[in-house]
C-alpha cells in the first residue's frame, strides 16, 4: 500500500494514482472509474472552500449510498471540514433536531429526500446552504443550488488545504438501540489507520468486487467497509436499499466477491423464496456484524454457500474495528469474536476499574489510535466512555479474554438481566431459543417480576410454515440452558424492530412491560 496513510483524502488519491482507469463503483446503470472521483473529490473540496466552508465548517450530507455519497465524502474531507453522515431514517423532526443539534452549516441532500427536508417546519437559522446531488429539474427554492451546476465549474486540482490528521474529519451518529443519537467524531488519523487494518484483516485485495449494501451513514458500511475497499483498489456495488432478491441479482451481473453485511440480511438471502443461490456462487466472503450470529443460523449459511467464507467482526462507532474471526484459521474458537484487529489493544476491567485476569468476565475496554476523539460537545458523556488519562475506552459490553487473545462476548452490560440476583445474559437465551428450528429470530430482554425483580421475555419470529405454542418453546429452550435462564414469556410476533444496520431495538420492545411500573429500564 505505500507509505502510511494518515489523511482520509489521501486514501483515494493513493488509488488513483496507482488504478486511474479502474471503476471504483458501480451505482445502478451509472459507474465512475478511480481517476475520475478522485477529479470529482477535489471539485468538490473546490466547490465548498469557494463557497465559505473550510476548516472548522461541518457539512451535512443525507443521501443513499450513491456516486455523489462518495465524491462528498472525500471531497469534505480534502477541504477540512467537518463530515456529518445523517440517516435517511429520520422523520423530518428528527432531522430538525440533528442539524441544530450537530449546528451544520451546509447540506447536501439526495434528491429523493427534499421532501423530508422540506417537511421541516422549524427553523434552521445555523444552515447557510443547501445543495442537491445530482441536479434534478425544478427544484424547490428551498433547495437553493443544484449539486452539479456548481461544483462542475470547480476547478479538479487538489485544494492544497493543510490538515493536521489529528483534527476531526467526520462525524456518525449512533443512538443505537437508545434514542437520542450521538455524535462521535473521529480524527482523519483514527479511520485511515482503522481502514488500514480492516484491508489486512478481512484480507481484501484489489481484484475483489465489494457489495456495500448497508447505509453509508452508519459505521458499518462507511469505515468498516467504503473506506477499506478504496484503500485496497477493489471494485465497489452499491445498494441504495436492501433487497436480497437484487442483490443476487447484482451479484451475478458484476461478479461480487465480498460483502459486509448484518445477519439478519445473510438470513435473507438464504431464507426468502426465488433467490437463485447458483447467482452467488463468486461470493467468497462475508463479513458480518452488528447483531449476534447465532450458530443455527451460521450452520444453515455454510451448508447453503459452501464457497462463502464467513468472517465475524465486532466493534464500535466509537472505536471502529475491534476484533476479527476467520473461522476456517480457527474452527475451534467459533465461540468468539475474534481477536484483535491490527494496532488494537484489549482488555477486561471489573466495575473499579481494575484489569482482570483471563477467562473472567467484566467490561471490555481497548485502546487503540483507531478511537474517536468524543462525543460532540458533550464532555460529560465522553468521560464516561473514555475514562482517566491511560487511554482506555470503556466499550459497554462483557466479555473475556482467552489464552490465545480471542474475545467472547457476553452481552451488552446495559442488557443484562438481573434475575434475583443473577446475571441473566440475553444473547445465552436468545441463542437457546433460536436452537428450535422454527425459530427464524429472537430477541430477549428483562420484563418486571414482583418475587425475582425481573426476568427473561422473547419476542420470537417464526419461519415460514411452521408452528409452536408458547409453553413447548419455553420448555425447549430450558434443555438448552440452566433452566432459571429460560425466558418467563414468549410472544410470537411478524419482525423485529431494527436500527438501519440491523440491531433490534431493545428498548422500544422492553418499554410497554416497563411503563407502569415506576421503575426505570
């Protein structure tokens, strides 16, 4: 790859230097070669220091993944600002809020989504300009210049801004599973080393064809998957939104050899009627993460796409790419998550902050170049994540640590159950249940007990054309698990509710049992 790279623009313009002609991506029936969005980046960097926006400004942008996502992103990050990745989950309220909230001085909006923008009914007196991407014909007002009519004129030399690969150069906001979304912000140094480390440990190469069917607002398909496959030279597919009918589809026309993805979309793609599993047959790996895989649902992958290797990842927006398991490397150690991506350190720390000893059982914490710098002007909560001056960041989950370095997640430590004074861990239970094979998904989560404070629910989805009752499924999962663990009670339900990659939201499943009781969740 060449000398380290530490600045984010750097990434593209290494590539194409060395790929000018190759396509970089393929969006629809539209493609633009290395070379060319590497031209396009520095119109765009051209484009905002133009118009007012440099160092210190910070940038909207809402939009699918598209050819414009792309040429925004490295463009903003070449002009020094401040990149905002916004969801185009939001209700117009929402977004109301994060713009004033994240005090975004220029927006770049995808044409599909003015009018949620326009839905907004309160005022935005930090928002100076609004641009669209690409130019379509009669535009609101409120859209102000097209994307394309100004930034074509721009001059595709690079900027020459100087950028300290310290500064902030993008934020995400995650709410999770919680609400209120947070910004975390992290430097150009942190995500160009993380891409770095991801190239190495998914072992992506520049002959790959990358699916990025995720949003590329979220972490998942942004930093853990765009910028590596840019880095590597590697061709990418876009999805604008997830079908995995299309997606075979897409597969099959381009030759696509790795994805990242969340397992509820691996599900899809072998649970949905009509998917032709011969289309993903150039499939080689998949990288998943987000949610638990449960081994039911690996076991039912590997026998399906026996060509596909399966590669788990795990971690954070707040610190990227923690851990990777290539399982064919390590059958035995199927158990976990991995370990360590390049350049991260790990560890386990009990409630006081001590560091325990391996194979016990605490919070996992790590530290790394990779982290973000904080939470947007919130110092209060940054501190309780990154705690003290030794660098580490407290992730939230329990987990442990074996001989070999290999991490095992317990649970979110905000999700344990706590029944009668035992630790509980929703995901052991959530595993048992889906053991019965009629169990397509399930989520666990505490509900109030006037004797044992709380116990375990599930909320269970069932495959296709099949059936059970209640009781026989809460029995089946006690012969999977000590029985004091089984779930209390099961409700059969359509879906899960999901964050946009693929989180089921606890909370909204946990808040009816919880909302007359007085008691907080």
């Amino acid at each position: 790859m060449g000398q380290t790279i530490q600045l984010t623009g750097e990434i593209l313009a290494q590539t194409a230097r060395r790929l000018p002609g190759k396509t970089a991506i393929h969006d629809g029936d539209r493609q633009m070669t290395y070379g060319a969005l590497d031209l396009a980046a520095n119109r765009v960097a051209n484009g905002l220091l133009s118009a007012g926006f440099g160092p210190g400004s910070r940038i909207g942008l809402l939009s699918p993944n598209t050819i414009e996502f792309a040429q925004v992103y490295f463009g903003s990050a070449r002009a020094g600002t401040l990149l905002v990745t916004l969801s185009t989950r939001y209700t117009a309220k929402e977004l109301a809020g994060v713009l004033t909230r994240a005090k975004i001085d220029a927006l770049f909006v995808h044409p599909d989504f003015m009018a949620l923008f326009n839905g907004i009914d309160t005022p935005l007196p930090g928002l100076r300009k609004v641009w669209t991407l690409p130019e379509i014909p009669a535009l609101p007002e409120k859209a102000g210049t097209t994307f394309d009519s100004f930034f074509d004129d721009q001059s595709d030399s690079p900027p020459g801004v100087a950028i300290d690969p310290a500064s902030a150069f993008c934020m995400t906001l995650t709410g999770g599973t919680t609400g209120i979304p947070k910004g975390v912000v992290v430097s150009h140094r942190s995500r160009a080393l993380s891409a770095a480390s991801a190239v190495e440990a998914y072992g992506l190469q520049e002959n790959d064809v990358t699916g990025i069917v995720t949003p590329m607002f979220h972490i998942a398909a942004l930093f853990v998957w765009f910028q590596p496959a840019v880095l590597a030279g590697a061709t990418m597919v876009f999805m604008q939104s997830w079908n995995p009918h299309e997606f075979a589809d897409l597969a099959d026309r381009h030759g696509i050899t790795a994805i990242t993805t969340v397992p509820t979309q691996l599900n899809d793609l072998i649970s949905r009627e009509g998917i032709d599993l011969g289309k993903l047959g150039t499939l080689r790996r998949a990288i998943h993460g987000g949610a638990p895989m449960t081994p039911d649902l690996l076991d039912r992958l590997t026998a399906a796409l026996p060509q596909t290797e399966f590669v788990d990842n795990y971690g954070q927006s707040e610190a990227g790419p923690l851990t990777a398991l290539r399982r064919h490397w390590f059958p035995d150690k199927l158990h976990t998550v991995g370990r360590p991506m390049p350049g991260v350190e790990l560890a386990i720390f009990d409630i006081e902050g001590r560091k325990l000893p391996i194979g016990e059982t605490g919070e996992v914490v790590t530290r790394s170049p990779h982290i973000m710098l904080g939470y947007d002007d919130n110092p209060e909560l940054t501190k309780t994540v990154l705690r003290g001056a030794d660098g580490w960041l407290w992730t939230g989950d329990i987990g442990k640590l074996d001989d070999d370095g290999f991490l095992t997640i317990v649970d979110r430590s905000k999700d344990i159950i706590i029944v009668g004074g035992e630790n509980v861990y929703p995901q052991e239970v959530e595993n048992a249940v889906c053991e019965h094979p009629s169990v397509l998904e399930c989520a666990v989560f505490g509900i109030p007990d006037e004797r044992l404070g709380e116990v375990p629910a599930a909320h269970v989805v069932l495959a296709d054309d099949t059936a059970i009752d209640e009781h026989d499924l809460i029995e089946f999962s006690a012969t999977q698990i000590s029985r004091q663990k089984r779930p209390r009670k099961i409700v059969f339900v359509e879906s899960l509710p999901k964050t946009p990659v693929g989180k089921v939201k606890k909370n909204e499943l946990r808040e009816p049992y919880w909302k007359d009781t007085g008691r907080t969740i």
